[in-house]
C-alpha cells in the first residue's frame, strides 16, 4: 500500500509505504524474537532536492549556519553553496554528508519521525522480489565498493516486497535511537556497554554467524554521535500506525 504524504515546502512526489506487524530474526542466540508493530516509512531515501525544499522553509538548517553542535563541518560538503544542490545530476539522488539531527528535524517537520533500529533492521531482511539471492550477497558485494563521487539516484538499485527501494545498495542510513544498539537495557540511564556482542564474543553469541552484513551495520551505529556527517550516511522518515 502506497500512501501519499504531502505537506508544505516538500516535494509533492514524496510517498511512503505502509509495512504490517511482523517478526524480527533476532542478531544473537539468546535475544527473543521480536514482534515488530506495523509502521509507515518513505518508499525512498530523502533526496537532495527534498531536503533543499525543506531548508527553503526552515533556514537554520542551511549550510554554514548549523551549530557545530548539531551538525559537524562537512555538514553538506558535496552542496557547492549554501544557496542550493547547484548540480542537477545530484537533485535525486538521496541527501548525505547530513546530521542525525537535521535528519530528525526534517522529519519532524514532515509530521515523521527516523524509523527505529528493530524497524529498519525489520526491512533489512528482505532482498530484492525477483531474485533468490540473499540479502547478506548484496550486502557485501555493495560493502566491497568504494562510495561513488555523485552518489546514484534514489530508487537504483531493488525494491523489496514491502514497495521500499534501497534499503541496502545505496547509502547507510540514520535511525532514530542508533546510539543505543549496544547497550544492556533501556533506560536513559544505561550506558553500560554489552560487551558480549563486540568482536569474537558476538559472533560466538551470534544467531547467524555468517550475517556479517548486520554485524557491520551494528558496529557503524556504535561509531556515531548526533552531529557527524558522513558522506554515504543518509535517511528516510517513519511514523507509527494509528
């Protein structure tokens, strides 16, 4: 199911997909399958030319005026001048070099949120339709690559069976509680680090130990704070289902 999302200084073709509640293979043994709650996220990464439209309405987040608190110096490096995308090669192709906190604000502007770690790992799941190759394959010959100068357009590489074009492939992309993939609970309050998932201990514990693909994944997430940018690093918005 396809749903429209319109709202003021986006793109008007923007769309998100509604996936239903199903499980989550769990990354380590002694972890319980989870059940995870139908959402809505963007059929797509957000692009170069989305987020120049939502900096149109939301100044602040233009470059050159971002705190170095909310977002690093190489905040939009690959954009020629505050003033826009300027090539028209990158307009769609998804936006990068952006913080998890100018992501969160587009978001949140859009009525959305970052998608959740268990949530986007849900889709992670799942490769292409019409093929029989496993997603850990196409992982892995993507990670074997150097990032390309201009990264490819949106919507280039496979859509899953859910109707969600490169959830592997394209770019890494931000969620809303990467911060917290390895720690040992839930609270705010808990910082202590598991530290039986890291290295040789997690792949001893590991549920499949060939699933490199997640453990990479996992591992990049530990490496990031709000305000890095990251050249390959984008994201796409979520929201619950009432």
């Amino acid at each position: 199911m396809i749903v429209t999302v319109l709202a003021s200084a986006f793109p008007a073709e923007a769309s998100s997909v509604l996936i239903p509640k199903g499980p989550l293979n769990p990354i380590f043994g002694k972890a319980k399958p989870k059940t995870i709650s139908a959402f809505v996220i963007d059929e797509a990464a957000v692009t170069n030319k989305e987020f120049k439209a939502f900096i149109d309405g939301h100044a602040m987040w233009a470059p050159g005026l971002v705190p170095k608190l909310f977002a690093d110096t190489n905040y939009l490096k690959h954009w020629p001048s505050a003033s826009g995308v300027g090539d028209p090669l990158l307009e769609n192709s998804p936006v990068a070099n952006v913080s998890w906190f100018a992501a969160k604000a587009y978001c949140d502007a859009k009525g959305m949120r970052l998608p959740t770690v268990d949530e986007w790992e849900y889709l992670a799941q799942f490769g292409p339709v019409d093929s029989k190759t496993d997603p850990e394959t196409i992982i892995l010959e993507w990670y074997s690559k150097p990032t390309p100068q201009k990264l490819p357009n949106v919507r280039s590489t496979f859509k899953n069976k859910f109707g969600v074009w490169d959830i592997h492939g394209l770019i890494w992309e931000w969620n809303y509680d990467f911060n917290t993939a390895f720690v040992t609970g839930e609270s705010r309050a808990d910082s202590t680090l598991e530290k039986s998932m890291f290295c040789g201990a997690g792949s001893i514990d590991a549920a499949n130990p060939k699933n490199y693909a997640a453990f990479m994944r996992f591992g990049f997430r530990s490496s990031l704070k709000g305000n890095y940018t990251v050249e390959n690093l984008g994201f796409r918005c979520a929201k619950d289902v009432k």
